[in-house]
C-alpha cells in the first residue's frame, strides 16, 4: 500500500498491547513459582514446591479431571449436533430451516447467567441431582454455536456438485454423507470439537450455578480463593492446564492449516 | 437402503408442507437424482437430535422461567399448578436500583465494548496490511492470552491490583507511594478495565475479518486517482470494515451486559452489576420467582439489543 515506514507506529503499537496482554499471565507464572505465599516486589525467591504439592492434593486433580470429562463429553455432543444443524441448513430445504439455524446460534445471545438459572429451574422441577451431567449439558448448549459456525462455513465452500455426482453413481443419501460430505468437513469437526472443548474447558458462570458436589477445575478453583495459602498450589495447575489448552489449540490450527 | 432400490426411486414423491424434498434453489440438488427417499429419511435423523436437545435445554428452560416469573412463591410442590401473579414485575418496576443497576451495566458493557474495538481496530489493520508474511504467527501470539482460562485472567488482574498487588508493591519499591492505594481493586473501574483486556483478542477477528475481505485493487486505483493514505484510510478502508467493527462491538456488548463472575472476583460490592443481582436472588436470597422476572428483564433487554443490531449490520457477513 505504501512505504514500510509507515509501519512502525503501528508494530510498536501491537507489540506494545501484547507485551500489556502478557503481563498478567506472566505474573501469574511468577506466582506460581514464587517461594512467598504473597506476591510483592522483590521476589523473595524461586520454587517449585507448588507443582510438587498439587500432586499431593487430590481434591485438586479431581477438579482438573472432572473439568477434562466435561469438556471430552459435551464438546462430542456438541460436535455432533452441531454439524447435523449444519448439514440440515446447507443442503436441505424445509420450513423451519431458519428456525433451526436461529435456534442452534441463539444460545450466543442468551446471557449466561440467564441460561444458568434457567437451567437451575429445570434440573430442580423436574428433581434432577446437579452434578457434572448437568454441567455438561449446558456446555453442549453453549458449544453448539460455534460448532455450527465453524463446521457451516466449511460446508457451505463445499461444491454440492461432488454429491450430486455420488448419488448419480448409486449411493444413497447416509451413504454420500459417510463418504463424501464428511471426509470433507472433518477437518472443520475436529476444529469445532476443540473449540467446543475449551468452551467447556474454561466455563465458570453457568458451572457454578449447575455443579453439584463434583466440582470443575474453574469452580473448585473460585471454592478455593478465599484460602490465600491454597491460591499458589492453584495456579501451578492452572498454569499447566493452560498448557493442555495451548497445545489442543495449536493441534487444531495445524489442522485447519493442513487443509 | 440399497443402492439399486435407491437409484430407482425417481419420481418425485409428493411433498409435504414441511418435507424436505429439495427446493430448485437448493444449490442444484435435483430431485430424481438419488435425492429422493433415502433423503427425506436420513433427514428424520438429522433433525430430531438437534431439536430435542435445543428443546429440551434451551426452549423449555427459558419458558420455565418465565413461568416461575409469575408465581408468586416457591412454597409447595415446584411442579404444582399457581395463579399467575404480576407481583414481581411491579415491584421491580417499582424498585428504582433495578433499573439503575440495569442501566449502568449497560452503559458498562457499552463502555468496554467501544474502548475494546477502538483499541482493537489498529491490531487488526497491523495485522491485515503491514504484518506482511508473519502475520499468522503474530496472530496466534495474540489469542494465547484468549485461550488462557477466563477465570485465572480475572484472577491475574485481582493480583495486579489488589493492595499487595503488583503494581502496589512495584510503586512502593520505586519509592512512588508510601502507602498501598486501595482505589485500584473492588469498584466498576478496576471491572471495566479486567474486561476491556479479556475481550481485546476477541474483538480483533471480526475487524481482521472485514479488513481481509477489502478488494486490494480498490486501494490501487484510489492511489492512480491520487487519493493520499489517510484519504484511503477514511473513504475505502475504514467504511469496508464497519460491518466487522459492529460486529466486534457487539459479540463484547453482549457478554459483557450480563457479567456477574468479574465483578465477583474484582469488583466487590462496589463494582457489581445486574447480573450480580439475578444471582443472589437464586443463592442467597432464594427468591426464585422474583429472580426469574429479573432475569426475564435481562433476557429481553438482550434479545432487543441484538434486533436492533441486525437491523444495522448483516450477520450474514461475520459468518464467512
């Protein structure tokens, strides 16, 4: 467009907001390797005891564990679900097909804490324990938009023509969609599934409201900030955790680079 | 379904109102090309699942509470049948701090939204037209933070701010104050702050989505007609990304009107907003019918929000 020296501002002003976006994150890694419960400046010193002692905590690896359950199990629902509104939106034609594709975006626009009593109403009319199944039907609630989001603009950039073609040959419909149409968007589905699964991963305010007495990560987490001396101990599995995420996101752009 | 069976089905079968036979529109899927019953059976399949679920966990729930919204009390049996009572909703509509809570939510979420877009914007340019061969690379750089957990962001912030806090203890260190400052933590500000920079990556892909989509030969013919950068910049650039700009704003807008879990963690009982309220009514105060009409006020002020944001930009566009 024009001269590259008009390109500094702008670069300093990006690695200017990363370096601000990274600040917290890495004063969080600070804490988690600090020797002092508090963290205050000067650095009293570094340690790892905090990784050591989470493996002395199993109430805290639970909570890691039943997070990954959650996750696992609604982002499959979700996955699924999502791309059958998908495949029903782009290639076939019936009267409630806006309704569909309104319905599965829609739980973008609900506020969260409205879905999460909502839900809460429902579970305790019809005396449905809480517990990590409701947590995890909500997740799927919520992981459906983005599923149908992401696996709908694959499908939609997918010629029918190669469809056409299979069933011209003799395939039936389930047929054409085993074999062409999902070889096709499975790249897009394993994307959806690991966005679906970090939705879930990562969900606090409809899980406080939905745990029973099993807690995800983020729940058991909050249960623990009022203990200043457990909060170091937390981190040091966050920090962790927020390594699983990063390597499942970056599996996930390898796959869509792939394509 | 067998392959012959389903080769031979090649007249149309009369379709119902509702059925699935594929309109000529459906992107040249024929009838009598194999398209026929196997089709509408698998559609069967297709269908149910996503309705049943979105019925049962999305639909039924939100008309659940908006029946609980005109019981009077939850005494007695959940399931029995109650007189529907305006209760509720005259004594919220009566209730000034309500309406005030609601509307500085909303002036809140409408604040965080805007700085986050304006401070997106330039993040999104960089991105589309100067980061040349490494801007996938920076791109990722800049969502790590996003995908790091929502609650630990918060959290960093709680200890960014708090009086140990980091930026209190660097200042005292560098002999800037004596004294801790306790006005960083626990009010609206140090909640607008926390979400402006959760929602700063987000609000990024919506812009760089609109800016990529720019024809790059608009740019060359308004230099052939003499137009200088910032001219570029006002005529074509930024009208060309307003879709993604709107679209920004508003996927921060939204979540951020119906916040309780950051003004939990760092705004305390200064910083908290409606959805604090709605929350306490279903915890602590256990007043469900009048927290279900406090909830059904938040759901509908959303839902007109979002109509009145369609009517302005094209949803169509942030699906690409």
């Amino acid at each position: 467009m024009n001269g590259r020296g008009r390109a500094l501002p702008l670069s300093l002003y990006f690695f200017g907001l990363i370096a601000l976006l990274y600040l917290p994150i890495a004063v969080l890694f600070l804490f988690s390797l600090n020797a002092n419960i508090s963290l205050s400046f000067p650095l009293k010193g570094l340690t790892l005891d905090w990784y050591e002692k989470l493996f002395d905590s199993p109430a805290v690896l639970r909570a890691a564990r039943n997070s990954l359950v959650v996750a696992a199990g609604s982002g499959f629902a979700a996955t699924i679900l999502g791309t059958m509104v998908s495949i029903l939106y782009l290639r076939y034609q019936f009267r409630a097909r806006e309704f569909l594709m309104a319905l599965a975006v829609l739980p973008l626009i609900v506020p969260y804490i409205v879905l999460a009593v909502a839900l809460l109403l429902l579970f305790s009319v019809v005396n449905i324990d809480r517990s990590l199944w409701t947590v995890g039907i909500a997740h799927t609630v919520v992981a459906l938009p983005y599923v149908v989001l992401i696996v709908a603009s694959r499908l939609a950039g997918f010629d029918p023509i190669l469809e056409e073609a299979a069933m011209d040959l003799g395939a039936d419909y389930p047929t054409t969609l085993r074999r062409i149409v999902l070889p096709v968007i499975f790249p897009a589905m394993v994307s959806a599934y690991i966005t679906a699964f970090t939705v879930s991963f990562d969900e606090f305010a409809l899980a406080l409201f939905l745990a029973g007495t099993e807690p995800t990560f983020p729940v058991y987490l909050f249960s623990q900030l009022r203990f200043a001396n457990r909060l170091p101990v937390m981190i040091a599995l966050a920090v962790l955790l927020m390594l699983v995420t990063l390597t499942l996101v970056f599996i996930s752009e390898r796959i869509r680079r792939a394509e | 379904m067998g392959r012959s069976e389903s080769r031979a089905v090649t007249t149309p079968v009369p379709s119902r109102p509702s059925d699935t036979l594929p309109h000529p529109a459906a992107r040249g899927m024929g009838e009598g090309r194999g398209g026929g019953l196997d089709r509408r059976a698998t559609f069967r399949w297709l269908y149910l699942p996503p309705l049943l679920w979105l019925g049962l966990f999305f639909l039924i729930p939100l008309s659940l509470m908006a029946a609980f919204s005109f019981r009077a009390n939850i005494r007695g049996n959940l399931l029995q049948w109650w007189t529907p009572t305006l209760a509720h909703y005259t004594s919220l509509a009566a209730t000034g701090s309500y309406w005030r809570l609601l509307g500085i939510s909303a002036l809140m979420a409408f604040g965080v939204a805007t700085i986050a877009v304006i401070l997106a914007y330039p993040v999104a340019y960089f991105l589309a037209f100067r980061a040349g061969r490494r801007a996938g690379l920076y791109l990722v750089l800049l969502l790590i933070p996003f995908w790091t957990s929502y609650l630990l962001r918060v959290m960093a912030w709680k200890l960014m701010l708090g009086t140990e806090g980091v930026i209190n203890s660097f200042l005292q260190y560098v002999g800037l104050i004596q004294e801790p400052l306790t006005a960083l933590l626990y009010n609206r500000n140090a909640v607008v702050v926390t979400l402006i920079y959760v929602w700063i990556p987000f609000a990024t892909l919506p812009i760089l989505a609109a800016l990529q989509r720019i024809e790059p030969n608009l740019f060359e013919a308004a230099a052939d007609l003499g137009a200088r950068p910032f001219q570029q910049f006002r005529r074509i650039t930024l009208p060309l990304s307003l879709s993604g700009v709107f679209g920004a704003f508003f996927m921060v807008f939204i979540p951020t009107i119906g916040e309780y879990v950051t003004p939990l963690l760092v705004g305390g009982s200064r910083g908290s907003m409606y959805g604090n309220i709605i929350q306490d009514f279903f915890t602590k105060a256990a007043n469900w019918p009048l927290g279900s009409a406090l909830s059904m006020v938040m759901l509908v002020t959303t839902l007109l929000l979002v109509f009145i944001a369609t009517r302005i930009i094209n949803i169509r566009d942030l699906l690409e």
